[in-house]
C-alpha cells in the first residue's frame, strides 16, 4: 500500500474514532473535500417541548464536521397541525427554545415540510443531518420527507436518543392526568383554567384526600411493624410468636376491661336504684318528718312496681336492639 493509501487509511480510522465519541453514524467528510468556510448542515424538525433527546440530535448534526454552521429549521403552527398534528408549544416558543441550545447558530422559522433543491440552494446548505429511519411524508409528496436529500447525497446520519420523545412526554401528563390537575389546582390554577367541571373537581379532591389517609395509614403501619421488630429482637423471640403474645396480652386486658366496666355499671345502676327508693318512700313535710306509717306502707308498696320500671337484669337486656346481624355497631 502506498504512502497515499496509508494516509487515507489514518484520516478514515480517525473519522471512525469522532464518529463514535460523538454517537454519529456518519463518519466525517475527508478533509481535502471540505471547503475553507464552515459546512454548513441542517437539521429541521417540530421541536416541541424541547427535551435533551432534541438536544443530543443536535449535537450530532453540530459535531459532523470539525468546523460546521448548524442552521436548525421549525415548522410553523399551520404546517405543523396540518401535517402532524397539535402541539402543545406555539411556534413562536419552540423558535424560542432552539435559540436558547448552545449547540444551534441559527433558527430558521416557518421551514417547509419536505426539502428541495431550491431550499438548499436560498440558505447554502451543503448537507441535511436527521435520523435514517424513514420520515413518512404527511403531504403525498413522496415516501420519505428526507427522500430527496438521500437520493443527491446531501444527507448525514444521526442517532435518536432511546426513551424520551415529546410524545413519551405527553403520555406521561395523560396518564397522571388527575394528579396533575390536582397539582395545578393546589398552585392557584381554576377548574376554568384547566378546563375541569365543579362536580370533577370536587370527585378529585375527595379522592386525593382518600389517597393521602391511606398513605398515612400504610407509613402507620410499617412504623407498627417496625416497632414489633424491634421488640421481638430485644425479647429474643421470633416476631410471630411475639405477635401471638401480644394479641392475648390484649385479649386479656380486655377481658378484664371489660368486667371493670361491667361492675362499675351494676354500682352505679343500684345506686341510682337505693336514690329513686329513698326519693319515692318517703313523702316530705316542710318539717322533714314522714306522714304516717300508713302512707308508708303504701310507698314503699309502690317502690316495689317501680322496681320493675327502673331495674333491668343483664341477661333481660336485649342485643338486637344495639347491634346488627354482622355484629358492628348501628
């Protein structure tokens, strides 16, 4: 192999080389072919909500040649919606947005859907830079909108960046679509606004507050769990019999609740039995003293039917009457 055979083998390998590091499928031009003044390369696309994946491409474009002018085209609103379909952004801000990427010397609004020659030829582009995969062309004009450029080797290979598209963006807000009207709700934002009805708006604020108490509960009941760990362990018992001590230690002190409550009732239910007795026998004169022993009598035989009225037994109390069939209270 020649001398220049050597040469052309070492500027091809260092092509390959900034190729790569560059993430470029292309490799570059070879020298002697560039002209004196920057290449100037073109890359066009819709740009709306400019994420990194658009501004990778970019870089790609910006990165073929060691001394490129990148002019980046956008379609207007009315091509846009026509051809593809509503944006979230208007065109004024996506112009906007590529102005601000540090990769891009220049906008070009209102770029035309497919590329001709006599656009290459009124902004002295010498190469058009996108990913190879085929670009459906919207407008019937061909098959592929970079078709042209591929046939006239003006074209140069960029690589899309994997996981993010402002489609894969705009999926993710419908599907969180509650969660993010609820967000912009809790920022000052009207159901008008957001285009919400009254009813919706009030559904999705019960709903959020339903979603932050079980969250509370579930955060409660891991901190429960943590807790019984940390007993157990301190115990030296296996978690699951420590839990089955603990449920008969409250078992137990329910029981004994329980009865507490149960004698506590019967005292104060026989005291208020001896209070209505005592009230009922006796018929008081302004001097404090009982009528006759007659009259007595008679009370105290009318106590005896009120007991009937005032005292009720345990086992007489009726269930039904404070709780249902499944055993919840009404």
């Amino acid at each position: 192999m020649g001398e220049s055979g050597v040469g052309k083998a070492e500027e091809e390998s260092h092509a390959t080389i900034n190729a790569t590091k560059n993430d470029v499928v292309s490799t570059t031009a070879d020298s002697s072919s560039l002209p004196d003044r920057p290449v100037r390369v073109y890359a066009d696309g819709i740009y709306d909500l400019f994420h990194f994946g658009h501004a990778r491409s970019l870089e790609q474009a910006k990165k073929l040649f060691p001394n490129a002018y990148l002019l980046v085209g956008c379609c207007n609103d009315q091509t846009t919606h026509k051809y593809k379909g509503k944006t979230v952004m208007t065109a004024a801000e996506r112009y906007e947005s590529l102005r601000h990427c540090k990769w891009v010397d220049e906008v070009i609004p209102d770029a035309p859907w497919v590329i001709n020659q006599e656009f290459l030829d009124k902004n002295q582009i010498d190469y058009v830079a996108h990913d190879s995969l085929p670009y459906a062309d919207a407008s019937g004009a061909g098959k592929d909108v970079y078709e042209f450029v591929k046939a006239v080797g003006r074209f140069k290979e960029t690589k899309r960046t994997d996981g993010i598209s402002t489609s894969d963006v705009i999926m993710r807000v419908v599907k969180d679509y509650n969660q993010y009207v609820m967000r912009n709700l809790d920022r000052g934002y009207s159901r008008k606004d957001l285009n919400v009805s009254y009813v919706k708006e009030k559904r999705l604020r019960v709903n959020m507050r339903l979603k932050k108490f079980q969250e509370k509960v579930k955060e409660q009941q891991e901190k429960v769990g943590e807790k019984i760990q940390t007993v157990a362990k301190t115990a030296g018992m296996h978690p699951n019999i420590w839990v089955e001590n603990a449920d008969r230690w409250v078992a137990g002190f329910l029981e004994m609740f329980e009865e507490g409550c149960h004698k506590m009732g019967t005292a104060i239910r026989d005291r208020i039995q001896e209070s209505l007795i005592g009230e009922q026998v006796k018929v008081l004169l302004p001097n404090g003293h009982e009528t006759s022993s007659d009259n007595e009598y008679e009370e105290e035989e009318e106590d005896d039917n009120d007991d009937d009225v005032y005292y009720y037994d345990d086992e007489d109390f009726n269930d039904d009457e404070y709780y249902d069939s499944d055993g919840k209270n009404c």
